[in-house]
C-alpha cells in the first residue's frame, strides 16, 4: 500500500533540501552570521573560539547547521553585550548566554570558558580560556583540534542525550585523517574513548 505524502510535509522536504544546498555552498544565513560575529569580536579584540559545527566545517568534516556557536569569557560575553544588544543582537530571553542575529534569524549560542561540557556537571574536561588555547587564522579563531575531540568525547560521554558529539568525535578521526598518537594529547579521563573510536574508524575503513 502506497501512503499519499501530504503537501505540508512535500513542501518542508523541498524546504529543507534547498536550506541543506545553500549551506554546504557556503550562501547560507549561518555563513554570513559567523562571518558578522567573528568580525565583531576581532574589532573588539575579545578572546574568542568558534566551536560546534561551523569549527567542524572548517576542521574538515562537512556538516549543516542553521546556528553558531563561540566559546567566551563571562567578561567577554558582558562586553559584548553591552555594545551590542539592541545593535542588530537580541537576546533569546531576558538574561540568556545566546543572542539571535536579528536581520538574519541566526541564533548564536555562547559557551562560557570554565563550564562544563554536555550535562554541566563537574569534570576533569572543562571548555578552556579561548585566551590561553586558541588557533588563529586571518579572520577566524577556533580551538585546536585536541582539544575540540577532548570536549566532544567528554560531553558524548556524559549522557545519551549528547551521543551526537561522540559521533562528531567519529567523523573528525574518519575525515580529517587524525592519528592514534593524539590520545596522548588528550585528558585520561577521555583517551580510552578516543582509542575505542579510533580503532573503530580503522576497522571500518579496512572493511571497505
């Protein structure tokens, strides 16, 4: 039996797939919204990072977003704030970390430096001071790739509810060709889990 797809979700598939074709040709509202923010933050000489999934695209591994996401201090975050809020940013709610580009309908998360990754609870994996631990290109900073897969192990590795990070995990081993020898590099509480998925991505590679 052949069910009927109705037009609702006919068109939100075609919705989708032109958002998906806009974005991985670089024109997406996301691209232009990274590009505002991280100008904005290098004029104001406020140490940042960007991390989630436009740092991925960057380190190598291609994957659509619609949001950006920047690690900062809280005296960043503040300063940025105050110059900016009612300047084209807006707050998702009164008292929020993240902001919405208003012209673009981006929304921007900020991850504070000190906090920690997926459930929130303390341990040995923090997010870092973008002051102290940062790679700095021309027009953008993220944090070096060590310490992006030691953030997303810990956080996939805190709660089911994040298991995407540990897939991100995943993904950056397979495309960016990383080594065995990074687990060194790595906090122990997490080096056994890259090890694990490490081993995992060869074995898989040489099935192919």
């Amino acid at each position: 039996m052949t069910e009927r797809l109705s037009p609702e979700n006919e068109a939100r598939f075609w919705e989708h797939l032109a958002a998906t074709e806009e974005f991985f040709m670089g024109t997406a509202p996301v691209h232009e919204a990274t590009r505002r923010i991280t100008k904005i933050l290098e004029e104001m000489s406020l140490p940042y990072a960007l991390i989630g999934a436009m740092a991925l695209n960057e380190y190598g591994f291609e994957r659509a977003t619609v949001d950006v996401d920047i690690l900062l201090t809280e005296d960043s975050l503040r300063a940025f704030k105050a110059a900016w809020l009612g300047r084209g940013y807006v707050e998702k709610f009164p008292g929020s970390r993240g902001v919405r580009d208003a012209e673009l309908g981006v929304s921007i998360d900020f991850v504070i430096a000190g906090h920690y990754p997926g459930d929130g609870k303390p341990k040995p994996v923090r997010f870092p001071d973008p002051a102290l631990v940062v790679q700095r290109g021309g027009r953008v900073a993220l944090l070096p790739i060590a310490r992006m897969i030691e953030l997303k192990l810990a956080s996939g590795m805190s709660s089911l509810d994040r298991a995407k990070d540990l897939g991100d995990a995943v993904e950056l081993i397979r495309h960016v060709k990383l080594p065995r020898e990074l687990a060194d590099e790595l906090d122990p509480s997490v080096r056994g889990k890259y090890l694990e998925a490490w081993d995992a991505v060869q074995n898989a590679v040489s099935m192919d």
